[in-house]
C-alpha cells in the first residue's frame, strides 16, 4: 500500500541528457516509478538509466514509457531504498522535441 509519494522533474531538451538523484533520509520501500511527460508527449524515446548506489536497476536504459503513468499500469519494482542511499536517474531524450518529465517514486 503506498503511504507517500516524493516527485521530481527534468527539463531536457531535444538530443540531451540530464541526471536527478534522490537521497533517502530514512529507509523506505518503493513500490513503484511512474514517469509522465507533462505535455502529454509520447516517452517511448525518452530512455532512464536508474541506479542505486551506482549499481544499475536498468541495463541499459529503458524507454520511460515502460514504467507507465498511472497506478494501474505502473510496472511493479518494490526495492528498499536504505537511509542515506542514492536513487540515481539519468534521462536522456533521442526525441526531436523538448521534454519535461515528472517522475513520481511511490513509496509503502
């Protein structure tokens, strides 16, 4: 059951790469990502390499549009994310258009 949910967002323009790491203050479980582009552009070539404490969770990197945007068609992770941990997300859009991205950790 998700109790929390942290968000961030990336700006990142056609043909670049931008990183956002999440440092967890205490110890949680996430349950699930779910990334939505906030224009309501397709992300099936926008691709996230996600890493914890720099041991990849994706190999190689995956299209967001694979982790989904909505609860129910969100792909099921459940990790523990230790205090003082690092969730590392590095975005890279092969689109030809710009993109922002919301990305939502769901947290039980």
């Amino acid at each position: 059951m998700v109790k929390e949910i942290r968000t961030f967002d990336l700006s990142i323009t056609a043909g670049s790469t931008e990183e956002e790491t999440f440092t967890a203050e205490k110890d949680l479980i996430v349950e699930k990502i779910l990334i939505t582009e906030r224009s309501g552009n397709a992300l099936n070539n926008v691709h996230a390499l996600i890493t914890l404490n720099d041991e990849p969770l994706t190999r190689p990197s995956v299209p967001c549009v694979v982790f989904g945007e909505t609860y129910n068609e969100g792909m099921p992770l459940r990790f523990s994310l230790p205090k003082g941990s690092k969730l590392k997300f590095r975005v890279t859009n092969n689109s030809s258009t710009d993109v922002t991205i919301d990305i939502a950790l769901l947290i039980e």
